[in-house]
C-alpha cells in the first residue's frame, strides 16, 4: 500500500496548498534538492508525483500512475525502490512544512479550513446530493474539517518513526467515513465516494464530448451516464485484478484515461489493457449513438498507441540502465 499511500498524500498536499503556503515550503525545497544531489537520485521522479494533480485536467501528460504491488526484475525493482523512496520523502517534506505552517496558528488553522471548505464546495454539485441548507452546510463543515485532521494523522505519524503509516491512515479514513454516514447515510454516502473517484472519466468525457461534432453532440444526460458507466466498469474491473493480486496502474491523456495491471510483460500489459477498452466501451455503447460511439472507438485506438510507445520506450530505457 505504501505508493497507493504516497499518492494520497501528494494528492492532498497538491489539492490543499495555495500561493500563501509558498514561504512555509522553501525550506522543505531546500532540503528536497538536498536529497536530490546525486546523479542517481536526479533523474524524473515516478509518474505518480506529476500524475496526480494532473490528471484532473482534460489534458494530462501520458504517464503511468502506478499502484501498489511488487516489481518483478531486480535491477529495475531496485531502481524503481529508490526513486519510489525519493518520491516518498518529497512528499512527506511538503506535506510536514504545510501542516506545521497552520498546526499552532488559529488564524492559519482557520485559513486552511476555510480552503479546504471552498474545495468542497467546488467538488461536487450540491443537486448532486439533494441536500437542504442545513445538512449541505454540515457537510462541506465535516469534510474540511476531516481533510484537517487527516492531514494532522500523517503529520503526527510522519514525525513518529514507531508509527504505521497505512494504519494511521486506515483509522483515519474509516473514522471520516463514519461522519459522512451519520449525515447522508450509506446510500448518499457511496453516491458522494463513486462521484468524488470518477474524476478521470468526468476529464475523459469532457474532453470526448468538447471533440464531436456539431452535427453529434453529447446531452448533459448522456455525459453523467457515461461517466458513471465507465467509472463503475473500472472499478469493477480493479477489484477482479486485485483479487489476482495485482498492482493497478492508470495514465490519462486527451485521447482518453486507461486502468491496466501494472504486469512487467507488455504483451500482457497490452491485452489487459485491450479488454479494459472493450469492457469500456461496451458501457459506452449503452449510452452512445453509433456516430458517437464510432469516435470514442478511434479515441481508445489512439491512447492505446501512446500507451504501447510509453510502454515500450520506458521497457527499452530499462533494459539500458
């Protein structure tokens, strides 16, 4: 779990921090190109640390976001080991400065609660839930305030050399978990978490919709159905792979997002990628029209060629190093 964890702490560092935050991060800077002084440990950082916050966007570099699960080649497990630890001491050197920058500053503190509530805010659309005043307001006030104190755990356990990380993380995530059932219930609850991780999909559609034509455009009602059909099918498609204890890896780009297992054999790769296509696009074709559907196919045809040159350079610098 520990570079699934990695991801979610950069995510939240990334999503929380804003131009005030730039001074409280110089030392963390400082330090991070410190650690970065050796030829071994400069070259690009894994994937997973630009992937994240860029992926929200329509428009997303064509790396892969790699989830947790062993490496296979030793040589390359050692490489990707060291740049994977490198990554994690970014990420806790960022995420530390921003917690100590508000963690015994009220006026700070309450500055940061009051982003992290206009994040919420912006998320999801309140119709989304079918919330009255008093119970949407409870919950943006609960979900910054959870963002808060889960920021708080990782800081306390980032400082603790005796504490577990993912448990530390688990605990928390259960605990906000629980809040969020006791004000929309379960069924809500899990309405808000399919919406909060259909991110990809929401880019995806957007930028699929923003390419068709005039002569074929995609209703508000078709796009939410797309979305929730493709982000259901990749979950489901994630569960059966973990159950053969696979890591997942994803990357997304304006052709599109794909969700593969993380396999070293890139014919393998690219079939479990090809049936995530075909699996995707049957969900699409219940929503698309056949002119719709026909440039979503092309779309899919296009990512899987970046996919397979990604793929492919990255396997042969590999084999060079």
């Amino acid at each position: 779990m520990r570079r699934q964890t990695l991801l979610t702490v950069i995510s939240l560092v990334l999503g929380a921090s804003t131009a005030w935050l730039a001074i409280e991060l110089h030392a963390a800077r400082e330090q991070l190109a410190e650690l970065r002084g050796s030829p071994a440990l400069a070259r690009t950082a894994p994937a997973g640390s630009a992937a994240v916050p860029a992926i929200r966007a329509p428009e997303v570099e064509a790396k892969p976001v790699s989830m947790p699960g062993p490496l296979i080649q030793t040589g390359r497990r050692d490489a990707a080991h060291a740049q994977n630890d490198e990554t994690q001491r970014a990420a806790n050197l960022a995420h530390n400065a921003w917690v100590r920058s508000w963690l015994d500053d009220p006026e700070k503190r309450s500055k940061a609660l009051a982003e992290a509530r206009k994040s919420h805010e912006r998320e999801f659309p309140r119709q989304l839930l079918d919330l009255d005043d008093d119970d949407y307001i409870r919950l943006l006030d609960t979900l910054a305030t959870s963002d808060l104190r889960y920021a708080e755990a990782i800081y306390h356990c980032n400082t603790n050399p005796t504490c577990d990380l993912q448990s530390a993380i688990s605990t928390q995530m259960k605990a906000n978990r629980q809040e969020l059932v006791g004000i929309l219930g379960d069924e809500k609850t899990q309405r808000l978490e399919n919406y909060r991780d259909n991110y990809m999909e929401r880019n995806s559609v957007a930028s699929f919709r923003s390419g068709l034509p005039d002569s074929m455009p995609l209703s508000d009602a078709q796009a939410e159905k797309l979305v929730d059909a493709l982000g259901e099918e990749r979950r489901r498609m994630v569960k059966e792979w973990q159950q053969r204890g696979e890591q997942i890896s994803g990357m997304g780009n304006s052709w599109g997002s794909l969700t593969y297992p993380g396999t070293q054999d890139i014919e393998q790769r690219v079939a479990e990628a090809t049936e995530f296509q075909r699996r995707q696009r049957d969900r699409a074709a219940e929503v698309l029209t056949p002119a719709q559907l026909e440039i979503f196919t092309k779309q899919q045809e296009q990512m899987m060629d970046i996919a397979r040159g990604s793929w492919g350079y990255d396997d042969q610098a590999g084999k060079s190093r």
